[in-house]
C-alpha cells in the first residue's frame, strides 16, 4: 500500500522521489503529436504502489484515502516514457490509450 494510505487526515500526496524529467520539448528538436500517447489508470485493478507517481509525478496522483492512482491533467507523454510505466505498475492497471482511427 502507498505510504500514508489510511493515515488519520489522509490527504493526497504527490511523491517526489522519482526522477525529475528534463523539459521533454528541450534539446530533442520538439516532440511532435505522434510521439505522445495517452494513458489511463483501470481503478478496478490500481494497488496504490504509487510507481506511476514516483516516475511521472505530473501525470499521475495517488489519493491516500482510496489508495488508487488517478490521471491528472491531459494524461499524454512521450510513448517510451508511457511504456516505462505500464510495464512497471504492480497492479498491471496503466495501459496506453490508442486514438480511434477514422473509418475509411
């Protein structure tokens, strides 16, 4: 369980132990839209390890109280960033979403 997980006055914490991720847009020429994936957290299935949080801190928020992992924001990284934390939550509960192609 997540450290602080049903802690009196639990409160949602974001871990900062993980590794800082330099500006993904600095030094790399950009990162066009093909690059970014979207991920979502399966509520049913997150352990609250908290991995998410610790590798991308600005991307993923463990609520203490309910112990599971949520999505902040527009929830897109850089594919290999998102590969690296679907293969590391415990829970198997972050997955990439794929964007619908149109019907041709």
């Amino acid at each position: 369980m997540h450290p602080g997980a049903g802690a009196p006055g639990g409160h949602r914490h974001r871990c900062r132990r993980g590794p800082e991720h330099p500006d993904p847009v600095a030094g790399r020429g950009g990162i066009v839209s093909a690059d970014l994936v979207r991920v979502a957290v399966d509520s049913e299935r997150c352990i609250g390890g908290g991995q998410c949080e610790m590798l991308e801190p600005e991307v993923f928020l463990v609520d203490d109280d309910e112990a599971i992992s949520s999505v902040v924001g527009s929830g897109e990284l850089p594919r290999d960033r998102a590969d690296v934390v679907v293969h590391r939550c415990p829970g198997a509960a972050i997955s990439i979403v794929e964007p619908q192609r149109p019907s041709e």
